[in-house]
C-alpha cells in the first residue's frame, strides 16, 4: 500500500500534531522511547512499516501493566500513531480500516491528539461516502434493505426486542452476506 507523499500528506490533516508532535516526541524520549520516536519520525515520512511498528510500541506500553500505572505520554504516543496508520489507509482507499485504527485511538489514546483523532473519523468518513457516491459502491458498502419486526420465531424464543433496521453488507464478490440489527428493547 504505497502511497506517495503527496497522497500521503493530503490523506488526513492533522493541525494539532503538526503543532504538537515534536513536544510529545521529546516527552517520550524523555520517558525512554528511543525506538518509538525513530519509527514515529520514519511514519511521518511515509513508511507504512513503521507507522504499524510504532503503533505496536505505544499498544505495548499501554498494555505493560495495569491501566494506572501507564505513563500518559504513551496514551499521546498511540494516538499518534493511530493517526500515521490511517492516512496510510486512507491514502490506499481502505476507509473502514482507517476508520477502525482512528476509533481505537479515539479509546486507548490520550486526550492531546484527540481533536485529530475526531476530525479524521469524521474525513475518512466523508472520504467513503463520496467513494459510495461516485462509484456506486466501495469497500464496506452498506446499504439499508428493509424495515421490519423480527420474525415470530425470535419472539417466541423470548427475545425481548424489536429489530428497527436490518442492513447487508457485501465485503467482495463471492463472500458471504454478514447482517447488521439494530435492536430497541421493549
């Protein structure tokens, strides 16, 4: 998935790492970081490699033990490089891939970035919309089918719940068709 820098920088704007970035590079060398500091500086110049090494750094920190003893700095650190494994995704036109790695920075990363984090969701989700629009289909396309009430077997199964809107969605030619409800207890 190789992007050029160009399609690379343009991918994701992100105004507060731009501005941050070096302060939470410096804190995490401070706190012993080296290796993650030189994989983040290789992201950053487009180096998909070492955006997922970086990342897996930070993931490890954040895992080293129980929650409150983790540095902070390491919650910015995977933020970070949530942020430089997306624009790679989004670069490379896999959307809901950007998407997922974005949302696991928005749960697991610190609050420095989180502005970032935010507007990209909300940019890989533009940027899949306008592919579904433009092309009539695209990665992870889903298109709602129907409205209607879960048949009479799940209710008299005892499911206590009313199925609102049932979607498909279709991954690749050939594959199989995963459901998506959307419950409303009643």
């Amino acid at each position: 998935m190789a992007a050029s820098s160009g399609e690379f920088s343009d991918a994701i704007e992100t105004p507060v790492l731009d501005a941050e970035g070096p302060g939470i590079l410096h804190k995490i060398s401070e706190h012993g970081g080296y290796a993650y500091v030189g994989m983040s500086a290789l992201a950053a110049s487009g180096d998909i490699r070492a955006a997922e090494a970086a990342r897996e750094m930070a993931w490890e920190q954040l895992h080293s033990g129980p929650w409150n003893s983790v540095l902070p700095i390491w919650r910015d650190a995977y933020s970070m490089a949530c942020l430089h494994v997306a624009r790679f995704h989004c670069a490379g036109g896999q959307f809901s891939e950007a998407i997922r790695v974005l949302d696991m920075g928005l749960i697991m990363g610190g609050l420095a970035l989180r502005k970032d984090l935010e507007s990209a969701v909300e940019k890989a989700s533009a940027m899949a919309r306008n592919l579904r629009v433009s092309e009539g289909g695209g990665e992870g396309v889903v298109q709602a089918q129907c409205l209607l009430l879960l048949p009479q077997q799940f209710k008299d199964a005892e499911v206590d719940c009313i199925a609102l809107l049932l979607t498909f969605c279709r991954r690749r030619a050939g594959a199989s068709v995963p459901w998506l409800v959307i419950f409303h207890s009643t």
